[in-house]
C-alpha cells in the first residue's frame, strides 16, 4: 500500500510539473500594425509683385489698356509630400457682350503675350514640366511672371473685352515613381 501511495505521489507531482513547464511554453499576444499612405496635393499659387513685395493675386477684375504689362507670378506649392509637377495655362477673351471671342493662336499670342520660364520648366505636350522633383512645403520657380497686351495689335475690336487666363496644375509622387519627372507615371493621359 504505501508503494501504491508513493506511486500515485510521484504520478501526481509529475502531473504537476508538467503543467507548470507548459505554462512556459505558451504565450498569447496581440499586435496592431497601423500603415498610412502619404498624399500628394498641390496648390496653384497665383500673386503680384507691388511696391511691397509679392502679394495674392487680386480676385477683383484688373483693368488695362493695349500696351499694359501685368504682373501676374504663377507657381506651384507642394502641401506634402515630394512631387513631381507640370502645369499649363489656357487664355479665353470674352468680347463686351460677355460672349468668347473665336481667336486662333497665332492672333491669340499676337495679343496676350506669356513668357514662361524655360530654364526651369519644359514644354511637352501642351503641358510644362517642372525639371526637377518638387520637396513637399516648398513652391517651383514661377512658371511665367507677367502678362503683356498687344499695343498695336489690341484693335478697338477688343474694347471693353475681358481675358481669363486659366491654370491647371497636376502632380504625381516623386516617391518611388523614377528618377526624372519624365519617368514618372501616373500623370493623367490628358496631353501624355
């Protein structure tokens, strides 16, 4: 009998040691792994140069007469993250009447006159590239800084006219996404 205790003793303790040993050998544990994806954004920056340094671009109407130069700075802004950006510019001429006056380019250039920036930025396919990646918080070199109207070429046809100069701006990541803005892809097939 005390052979059978002793047994069922020792039965017992290995039990229990072999319980105490699985408990180091188990864990349980939890992880959350949060990834977020940058964002590209871009602002069109629009000013002018007065007496006291760059300021916005006014929103009110700026009236001229032929032979004006105004000044108008446009540029791009990268909000966040590291881009690449091109950007292009359309001119409408609306007549007195409020109606779009059908102009083709060559009498288009012939009255508003853009020179933009070719150091800085190069033309391709109706759109202009910024050379180089644009760091997220800073702007690109103006893509042009002044408007000229025609003196003699701006004819009393074009009294009372209004001209809007449209910009748009697109960007894409730098990140990843080739060594030259021209390897970059993702830009909209518009003007690709």
């Amino acid at each position: 009998m005390k052979k059978v205790f002793a047994i069922s003793v020792i039965a017992i303790c290995l039990s229990l040691l072999a319980s105490v040993t699985t408990a180091y050998f188990t864990d349980q544990g939890t992880a959350r792994n949060v990834i977020t994806a940058g964002a590209v954004k871009v602002t069109v920056v629009e000013q002018q140069e007065t007496a006291g340094g760059l300021v916005d671009y006014p929103t009110d109407k700026i009236t001229i007469m032929p032979g004006t130069t105004v000044s108008k700075t446009v540029s791009v802004r990268a909000e966040e993250a590291d881009a690449y950006v091109r950007m292009k510019y359309e001119i409408t001429v609306w007549d007195a009447e409020g109606k779009e006056m059908e102009l083709d380019e060559q009498t288009l250039a012939s009255i508003v006159g853009i020179t933009p920036d070719d150091e800085h930025w190069i033309q391709k396919d109706g759109w202009w590239y910024f050379i180089e990646a644009l760091v997220g918080g800073k702007t690109t070199e103006p893509l042009f800084t002044e408007v000229v109207f025609s003196g003699p070429k701006m004819t009393n046809e074009y009294q009372k006219c209004t001209v809007e100069i449209h910009i748009t701006a697109e960007a894409v990541q730098a990140a990843n996404n080739g060594k030259t803005v021209w390897e970059a892809a993702g830009w909209s097939e518009e003007g690709r």
